[in-house]
C-alpha cells in the first residue's frame, strides 16, 4: 500500500525558510521519479518541483526558480522540498506524489503559511 507522509510545514515570515520532507513506503522508491505541488485555497493544485529517480534531473515551477531545491534521499525513501525566500504567495498545502502508475495516491499534505 502506498503511504506518502508530508511534514515540516508552518507559519513563516515572508523571507523566511522551511524545509519539507516527503517519507514514501509501500513502493520501490528509488524507480519513481517524484514530484511536489501545492493547492491553496480556492485554487487548482499545481505542480511546484520534479525530481528524476536517481535524482540527477529536476524541474520547477516558474514561479519558484531559483528560490526552491527539490531534492531525495533514496536510502531515506524521502524526497525534501527547501523553501527559501518565501512569499505569501506560497501560502498553501504542499503535496508529494510519485510520477506513473502510482499518480493517484497522495498523502494528507503539509501547510505552509506565508504571513508577517
């Protein structure tokens, strides 16, 4: 059974970091590529971060460029998402998911709010 744990989400000053995690089971982690997105309120959820299954190939969202590092530890079966220079319009819950076959399954995700 797939089970996708989010964590390390908050409050956070704009300017501010965190780091979320992502621990995966049930699954053969290191062979899915993995990707974060997030949904606030009122609005579809989009895709924030991809990174390859060994971790060599990642992809952002415009709107996070140079500003998020997607990352994963295969031996962790955990994927991070660090959050620098955070502004309010990164308000929202942040989800992991695995790319493929297991796309459907998605875990309870983290908020994160972006507030003075």
């Amino acid at each position: 059974q797939v089970q996708l744990v989010e964590s390390g989400g908050g409050l956070v000053q704009p300017g501010g970091s965190l780091r979320l995690s992502c621990a995966a089971s049930g699954f053969t982690f290191s062979s899915y590529a993995m990707r974060w997105y997030r949904q606030a309120p009122g609005k579809e959820r989009e895709l924030v971060a991809h990174i390859s299954s060994a971790g060599g190939r990642t992809n952002y969202a415009d709107s996070v460029k140079g500003r998020f590092t997607i990352s994963r530890d295969n031996a962790k079966n955990t994927v991070y998402l660090q959050m620098n220079s955070l502004k309010p319009e990164d308000t929202a819950v942040y989800y992991c998911n695995a790319v493929g076959p297991l796309r459907d399954s998605w875990g309870q995700g983290t908020q994160v709010t972006v507030s003075s």
